[in-house]
C-alpha cells in the first residue's frame, strides 16, 4: 500500500540551526524537507495523532549549529524529543491531555557555557482540561499549563489561564515573554530568568475594541504587535514598563506617565503609546517582527504580504501569491525565510527582496468556498493510466499531482486572476475532466452575476503537447448551453468526443475538428458542437459513454435516456430512481450502469442495458463511485451512520453480478472524499506491481487530501477492513435490490394446500402463478401469449389397454 498526500500548514514550521533544513508538521509525523532542494529527506515518526508544535532546539555556539534537535507535541497527549539527523526518539513524556500548542523559553535563554549545575526545562503548553462545575458537570475548556521536560511531569497546580477556546502560544525571540490572544485582550507573561516549578509569572494585560487573531515581539524593545479580525494592527510602545520587575518605573524624573501622555492606549493598559496601521481588508493572520526589528511582516486573507516599516510605517508588498497566508517563518540565517499559505504550500523566501526561491507544495486542500457556489463534487479527477489527479483549486488553477511519487507534476492557470477574497469573488472554475489517456481536459468556470448582471458560463478544451506535457488552450465555447449551468462532462473511451449535460434540459455532443487525424497533432485541434440532444424538457444530471463507445447514456432527472451518439437518436429509456440521478458510469465494457441519487431517498442502483431494468440497489448516501475500465469491478464510497464511531465512511468492492460486497474497508474523512481505479507501475517499488502485468489499484483521497494506493483484490490491505455483515448497519432502510426501489412483494407460503384425494388428473393452471413475478422480469409479450393460452389446454393422460 502507498500512502501520501499530507496537510503541510496546519502547524507552523520551523527551521533548524544551519537553516539547511525545514522541519514541517504533517498529520502524525513531522517532516524534514531540504531548503537547498525543496524534498523531503527524512520523518519523525512516533506520535499517534495530530503533531501540533515543533520546536528546533537552538545552537549557543558557532560549532553547535550542526546539532539537530527538535522537541514536538501532539493530539496525542505526548511531547517527544528527536535527534532529526538520524532520525531517532530520544525521550517521550506523557502529558495526559491534547496538546494544541507549545514553547519551551529556556531554549532561548540558557547561557552559553557555564560551571553552575543547568537548570530544569520548562515548556508551556495550551491543552485541552475539563473543569468541574456545580449541578451541571464537567466543562470542557482549555488551559495553559506548565511541563517540567527535565522531570517529565507536569506542574501540579500552575494553570496560566483558561479558555473556552484553543490557544495559540506566541513566544518571543529572547524568550523573555510569551502571551496569547483571548478575545478583545493580550494575555502576557514574563519568564524569570531562573525558571522552576515554584517560580511566579509576572502578567500584563492589553486591551481592544475588536477581537485579536495573532500577537507578535519585538526582539529587542518592549514593543508588542497584534492583528484583529478587522484588518488593523495595533503597535503598543513601553509594555511592561510599570508592572513588570524588569521595567523601569523611575523614568522621566521619577515620574509616571498619567494617562493623558499615553495616546492610544486603554484603560489602565501598562503601555506607553499605542499606534494602528491599517491595509488589510479581513482578518490578519500572520504578524512578525524582523530580526533587527526594524520591520513587521503581515498578511492575510488578501494573499498579500505586506512589510511595514516600523519608524515610517511605509510599506513594501510581495503580491500574487496565489492563497491566504497562514505562518511566517524566519530562519537564523537572516536572507531565508518562509512563508505557508492555505493552498498546502510552503514558499522558501530569498530576504529582503522576499523572491520566492522554491516551494514545497502538497495536494492543494479541499475548498468549502467552491462548494458554496456550485455543490458540485467534481472538482477532483483521476487520471488512471498515469496515477495522477487533477484538482480545481483557489486560485483559478488545476493542479495536477502524482500519486505514485507524492508530488506536484504541473499547474494549469485556468483564468487569469489573482486571488480574491471569499466575499470578493467573481469568478468560479465548477467542473474538471480529462480524457482516458489525460491528452485532453475541460474546465468549466462561471463568472458570477454582479446584482443580477454579467453572469457567464465558459467552456474551455485544452490540449497536452506530447513533447512538454503542458497543457494549452484549445478552444473556448462562451454560454454553451445558452443562460443554463453545466452538471457534468463525460469523454468518448477512445475517440476525440465530448459530451457536456446541463440543468437547462439538453446534452451536447462535441468533437475535436480534427478527431480522425493522429494523436501527435491533437494539440491543433479545435472543438465543435456535433449535436444536441433532450428528452421531455427535464435537466440533464450526469453522462456516460458505454466501455466501447457505441451508446452514450445520459441521465434525465431521474430517468436514463440511451442514445447513440453518432446519429443523435434516442435509443432507449430506463427504468425510474426515486431522486434525480446526480452521477452514472457503465461498468467496465459489461451492459450495466451503475447510478447514485441524493436527498432523502439517496440510493445506489445497478440497471441493465439488456433487460432496461434494475437489477439491484441498496439506500446508501454515496460520495463518489468508481468503476474500473476493463473489468466488471466497480467500488463506491458510502457515508456511514454515527454508530461507525470514528470512521464515518465505508469502501464497498462489488462485481457486477454479486449484490453482495466482495470487499469493504471502513476509512476516515469519507465526507468530500474521492475514489478511483488506477493501474498500476510495472517493476515499482515498495511491491505494488510484481513486474509481470499492470496491477489494479484502488485510490482513496480523504478530505484532507491524504490518500492510499491499495490493491482491492488482496486479502491482507488493510484500512480498518470490515466483515460483510456490516453492511446491514449502512443501509438505512435494511432493504436492497427490487424492495428498495418498489417495496416488498406480498408474502406467499411455498407448501402446497392439503386437498381431498380424487381418482381423476387435474389440470396444470399455470397462468395462476404467471403474473406473480415483478413487472421487470416478466418475459416478452409474444411468449407469454403462447404460455397462456397452452396453460387454458387440459392435458389427458394417455390411455393404456
């Protein structure tokens, strides 16, 4: 099994002495990526759940900067000490509760060398507690705790604050303070310099109008910086000076600012002055002071990082990067730094000019603003001859990414915009699809309507050089399906065909201009509207071609239309769902569709070609389904009832024959996840091929865009693999086949009525029984004539002399 695919920003990184690595959280690992290189060289595993903190433990001499140490902590309850050279697991403590934040000072502020006996270290960590209260139980709440790392325990009785919500833990470059944003106020601390179990934090408090999002330190002044969720940031000047022990409170002559001289600055705030600069339109996430403190550093959702002068408060932009940007990063070298952004990428800055140098770049992750404007799930598509997946992203972009070797191949910029903002789009990119063999791809985007004007749906057809694999644009259909949105593509299995289906009641089939001519010279091709098809005025949900490409299916609301897509003339209808039909594929080159609905009645359904009726179905909310090109296997991902505990989704396996699963693994993150078949590389590694064929995988991509590589068919994968039994507890109803759809049949009883000897033969009725079976298996009209009428025909039995 190969596994990938990892959110590289839900923590913030760090590098380590030499600044020649970056050291990266990533689910239940933490990974070490080359700065010079961009790749991953190494990974710490050992935590059970999400790594939340990582802390490089800092050189105090030139000599030291070799040494690789690094303390993390987890979900997992557990704070873990690394040598990340080797890799190895020095040392692990046992906090006992989810640790979502951590700094260690001492680290910052332990001498150099010294004869005296080293003091104990200390980390201050933002876990999770329950707190009793009167009449109404345990509350849960967070707190910010004290570990001794030198003692492995955790402070008894020293609890900083509390808080409904999780904490993030700002500390500063000295390690002299440390604080957190609660709410509408700035909670911070001063670490003695001799820190112990016993030893008594010194705190202050800042206050605001509007509530904090991120808090940062000057590294030499007592300057505190802090953003708000309305794009402002506040600069206080002289924190500290009356409250805390290392402030000088005999300034001026002797005497004390009154709070007339303290501009700015609220309430009884132990600040001299307070300032605002304001640029960014929503919140601020990133803030940062430089290395000289001359600077700060701040961005947002705007994708924009702005550098503020500190003195002048003049600004200098880096643009364009493409996401909203969530940590920043520096490093001791002060010409490298980083910067994460939300698309799963991690940009390597050349300071002070901010050039961006490399990227480490992950699956971009699963956007919940585009599933805001069109609820489609179509945003991702597999490429199964080459193992790669292609995903709408952002920033306009299709992002194309290897599966096998857990990295981004290439980036299509489908619309030339910069980022925007949620409540400042304009523009959409709803669909994605590519051919079999991945040469040609359809985007499909949508210029949303501004008051009701201007709104646009674009259809573009691009095309795969075969000397550079890049994609360019082909040709471009404005409105193709006039003012109506478009629900899905579908390509010909082996010729240059399209066809596209929309809400607006119609399909259109489309064919490259030069689709008889040899694949080298595709790239030139054009695309044309061939037909036009519709059926009873009823919006077009899904498409198909069938494994030979000789009947095209399309889905008509709830019923199944089969055409023939050479001539454009309906061939036949099938069956009826209980919702509209929101996907549909033929199974392999076999005569069966397999279908799925939503809504109420959400159901997966098999129908055959042959009979033009269902053959079995089960109530199940699907998520996606997947069939596989040259046999009768097809897999779907089904959401699970709550009773799965933590798994909330199921893989079934079925052949086409069998209703029964052949296979099924419970996965997590089902909710937003994809499926596909792959084939897999011949002579690969890690034993996924043995050489001899191409191999059948089946890939599953959660909503984090973590996925697995995985052969169906053996008996020893694992991903949390489920007996057959368990499919009862899926199925809401408890029915399948011809009782999901139809009801169940009225109950007969198979044994004879006992009846009164006679000597005389009665005759055989079979027409009683003729009509008892369902409508959908009943044969031919011209057959059960004839039966019929034999059955109305006494048979005499033959006379013996």
């Amino acid at each position: 099994m190969i596994t990938g695919g990892r959110n590289l920003v839900s923590s913030q990184p760090a590098f380590s002495n030499d600044a020649k690595k970056l050291l990266v959280c990533t689910g239940n690992t933490v990974s070490v990526f080359s700065t010079s290189t961009g790749l991953q060289i190494a990974e710490l595993e050992g935590h059970k759940a999400l790594v939340t903190s990582v802390v490089v433990v800092p050189s105090t001499t030139p000599a030291g900067k070799i040494l690789c140490y690094c303390w993390t902590a987890s979900h997992d309850g557990t704070i873990k000490y690394w040598d990340f050279s080797v890799p190895e697991l020095m040392k692990s403590i046992d906090a006992q509760f989810p640790i979502y934040s951590m700094v260690i000072p001492g680290l910052l502020s332990q001498p150099a060398e010294s004869s005296e006996k080293p003091s104990d270290l200390f980390a201050y960590v933002s876990t999770r507690a329950f707190k009793e209260q009167q009449g109404e139980g345990n509350a849960l709440c967070w707190q910010i705790r004290k570990c001794n790392l030198t003692k492995s325990t955790l402070v008894g009785g020293v609890t900083l604050a509390e808080s409904q919500d999780a904490q993030s833990i700002t500390l500063s470059s000295s390690g002299r303070y440390m604080g957190i944003c609660d709410k509408r106020k700035l909670r911070i601390w001063e670490i003695p310099a001799k820190d112990s179990d016993q030893a008594v934090l010194q705190k202050i408090r800042l206050h605001h109008t509007k509530t904090l999002s991120t808090l940062a330190f000057h590294p030499t002044e007592r300057i505190v910086a802090a953003g708000d969720v309305t794009g402002r940031i506040l600069i206080w000047s002289g924190v500290g000076e009356q409250n805390l022990p290392s402030g000088n409170k005999q300034r001026n002559g002797g005497l004390m600012k009154d709070v007339e001289e303290k501009p700015g600055v609220r309430g009884n705030d132990d600040a001299d002055s307070c300032t605002t600069r304001h640029w960014h339109s929503a919140e601020v996430k990133v803030l940062f002071f430089s290395s000289d403190g001359a600077y700060v550093y701040s961005g947002g959702k705007e994708g924009v990082l702005v550098v503020w002068q500190l003195d002048t408060g003049k600004q200098k932009f880096l643009p364009r990067i493409g996401s909203p940007l969530l940590y920043f990063t520096m490093s001791s070298d002060p010409s490298l730094s980083s910067i994460s952004c939300a698309d799963n990428q991690i940009h390597l800055l050349k300071m002070p000019s901010m050039e961006v140098l490399r990227s480490i770049q992950g699956i971009k992750l699963r956007s919940t603003l585009l599933d805001t404007f069109d609820g489609s799930s179509e945003g991702i598509v597999f490429n199964s001859a080459t193992g790669l997946v292609a995903i709408r992203s952002e920033n306009y972009c299709v992002q194309f990414y290897s599966l096998f070797d857990d990295r981004e191949v290439s980036e299509v910029q489908v619309c030339e915009r910069s980022h925007q903002p949620a409540d400042e789009v304009t523009v959409v990119v709803n669909l994605v699809a590519l051919s079999p063999e991945g040469s040609i791809m359809i985007t499909v985007e949508t210029r949303l309507a501004e008051e009701g004007i201007g709104g646009l749906v674009c259809l573009k057809f691009w095309s795969c050089s075969s000397s550079n694999k890049d994609f360019s644009l082909s040709t471009v259909v404005y409105e193709p399906h006039r003012d109506s949105g478009i629900s899905s593509i579908a390509f010909h299995p082996s010729r240059n065909i399209a066809v596209s289906t929309s809400w607006g009641a119609d399909f259109k089939v489309w064919v490259g201009s030069q689709e008889m001519q040899q694949k080298e010279r595709m790239q030139n091709a054009g695309w044309t509207c061939h037909s036009v098809g519709s059926y009873k005025k009823k919006a077009m949900t899904a498409a198909a071609f069938s494994g030979d490409g000789s009947v095209l299916a399309v889905a008509a609301e709830r019923v199944i239309t089969l055409w023939d897509p050479e001539k454009n003339i309906l061939v036949a209808t099938v069956g009826e769902s209980l919702e509209p039909i929101s996907s549909l594929a033929f199974i392999g080159k076999s005569e069966y569709i397999v279908t799925t609905s939503q809504g109420s009645n959400a159901q997966v359904s098999v129908w055959s070609m042959s009979k033009l009726s269902v053959v079995w179905s089960y109530k199940l909310k699907i998520e996606a389904v997947t069939c596989a090109i040259d046999d009768s296997l097809f897999a779907i991902l089904a959401l699970g009832p709550k009773s799965f505990g933590s798994t909330d989704g199921v893989i079934l396996l079925f052949n086409v024959g069998d209703l029964v699963p052949a296979a099924s693994w419970l996965v997590k993150k089902a909710k937003g996840a994809s499926l596909a078949f792959i084939r897999g590389r011949p002579n690969s590694e890690g034993g996924v091929t043995d050489g001899k064929s191409v191999q059948l995988l089946l890939a599953y991509l959660n909503s984090d865009h973590e996925y697995a590589l995985f052969d169906p068919l053996n008996s020893h994968t694992h991903i949390h693999k489920i007996s057959r039994g368990s499919l009862t507890d899926l199925e809401e109803t408890g029915k399948f086949g011809y009782a999901s759809i139809y009801g169940d049949l009225p109950e007969f009883s198979l044994k004879k009525k006992q009846a009164p000897l006679i000597t005389s033969v009665p005759s055989e009725r079979h027409w009683e029984t003729l009509f008892s079976g369902p409508s959908h298996n009943l044969p031919p009209l011209t057959k059960l004539c004839s039966l019929f009428l034999e059955s109305l025909l006494e048979k005499r039995s033959s006379a013996v002399e």
